[in-house]
C-alpha cells in the first residue's frame, strides 16, 4: 500500500474569510455611500427650510403691499348731448369719502363740483360738435380717480345761428333799366354783420367795408333778413349827385360751429338798387343775386 504524503503548505486551499466579514475596500466604498446619503438628505432640508421661509417672507410682503383705500372714479357716467346744452351724469363710487370732482371738457378745467353732486350741465356748447369730458372724484390727500365720456352735439335750425362776422360776397346783376352805361353784372364785396344784442341771433347792422355810405340794420325773421338804406354818389345825373335806395333781402342757407360759436357761415338772397326820375334824368335801377360766405 502507498502512503500518501501530507500536502505542502502551498498546495492547501485558500481559508474561506470568516462568516460575515469584508474586505477594506469594500467596507470604505459603504461609509462613502452613507455618507453621500446623509449629506444629500441635510441639503434637501436646508433647501426646503430656506424656500419655506422665503415664502412666510412672501406672504408677508404681500401683506404689507396690500393697495390702501383710495377715492373710486365716477361710476356709469354718461352725456346726454342736446343743441346748445350737454348733461353729465354720473354714480358714486365706493371708497374713501370725495373732497369735490373736477371736470374737464377736452383737457382743458371747467369747473369744480361738491362732493355729492351726480349731475353738471355744460350750456356753453354748441350744435355739431364732439366734446371730451373727464370728472375727477378727488380725495383728501389729493388723489385722483376720473371717468372720461365723449358727447357729440346735433344739427340745429338755421334760425337759431347767429349772424355775426365778415362775408364774402358776390353779387351778380339779374336784371337793370335806365342805365345807359351799366358795368355792374358781377361785383364783389365785403359785408360785416354786427348783432345788435349780445348774443343768439337778433337783428344785425350790416356794413359794407368799401363803401362806408352803405350801411343798414336788418330786421330779423327767424333765418332771414331784411333792410333798406339810401345812399347818395352811386349815381350820378348831369355831375350831380343821385340818391340810389338799397334794399336788401337775404336769408341763411347754412351754419356752422367757429370759434365755440353756432353761427351762420352762408347766405344768399337778394339786392335791388333804384334811383328816382329827378333832375331831368329817367329813372334807373338793378336787382343782384346775392351769394356770401362766412371769412374764418
């Protein structure tokens, strides 16, 4: 029978590391792991504590910037436009007390009102226009609120513009007799109507600015008007001096507002001149169509 021999220290199996132990290298890669997930956790911590804060701080500014009571603008403001008057109309608005309302009409201060006034009239319009108004509630601190609205006026009678100003007129000879040398079919001239009541239409003095003679008042009859005056020099008869009588019929045939004032801008109508049979000279005279246009 062989003998075995024993084995040699180098041909025995490697011992099997004890039950439950690790290298170092192993046990070193743990604690960084650890390590790593505690320190990720402490900052997720202090993140959301710091944005929890911030927003505790948010509320708070929110808090605090909060708008203060203030005066409220007008409320369901409306214009109520007629021919010559516009009607404001307008609510309180909730909010601090109102010292007064300011109103404006196309930027410019009209008036101010008490504090519980809701109407103005504005009776300083005129027909066919477009007016801007503003009303300010204004508070005690000086604070501002305003609603704005916009009135356009109608179209008024013709009767109710006012004759006033320089015209331009034409006059066109229609007809004339017992002129043997008449060079007057179409002349021009200048005519200024001057109300004689302060304001509206009323009967107007009428001049022309050539013939300083010519002037006369014309009575007014709702649009139309008319008047006579004589005048000596138009026409003369042997080198004498003939006295021609001027009757003027004219009426408006349109009107407009100028200068924050309805008044007439044309006219048209009628002129007849005429001279008596006198100092051995026949009779003689013209009729002219008349056409003027208001001088903006």
């Amino acid at each position: 029978m062989d003998v075995v021999p024993p084995p040699s220290e180098h041909d025995a199996p490697p011992e099997a590391p004890p039950r439950g132990a690790r290298s170092p290298g192993e046990l070193d890669h743990r604690v960084v792991t650890i390590v790593t997930i505690v320190a990720c956790v402490a900052i997720i911590a202090v993140i959301g504590g710091a944005m929890a804060v911030a927003g505790r701080g948010g509320d708070a500014a929110s808090a605090s910037a909060a708008p203060s009571p203030t005066v409220v603008a007008p409320q369901m403001m409306d214009a109520h436009p007629s021919l010559f008057v516009v009607a404001l109309t307008w609510a309180q608005g909730d909010g601090l007390p109102v010292s007064y309302y300011a109103v404006t009409r196309d930027g410019r201060p009209v008036t101010t009102l008490p504090p519980t006034t809701t109407t103005w009239i504005d009776r300083s319009v005129t027909p066919e226009t477009r007016y801007v108004y503003a009303v300010a509630a204004v508070g005690a601190d000086g604070t501002r609120a305003l609603t704005r609205v916009v009135a356009k006026t109608p179209t008024a009678p013709l009767a109710t513009a006012r004759f006033a100003g320089t015209f331009n007129v034409h006059l066109h000879a229609t007809s004339h007799f017992g002129l043997s040398n008449f060079h007057g079919e179409n002349q021009t001239a200048g005519w200024r109507s001057t109300p004689t009541c302060p304001k509206g239409p009323c009967d107007t003095k009428l001049t022309d600015l050539h013939r300083k003679a010519f002037a006369l008042t014309l009575t007014r009859r709702g649009a139309a008007y008319h008047g006579t005056v004589s005048v000596s020099g138009i026409v003369t008869c042997g080198g004498a001096d003939v006295t021609s009588t001027f009757t003027v019929g004219i009426h408006a045939t349109d009107a407009g507002a100028v200068r924050d004032r309805w008044v007439v801008t044309k006219v048209q109508g009628t002129m007849t001149q005429s001279e008596s049979a006198q100092l051995g000279c026949i009779a003689s005279g013209a009729t002219y169509s008349v056409h003027g246009s208001l001088v903006v």
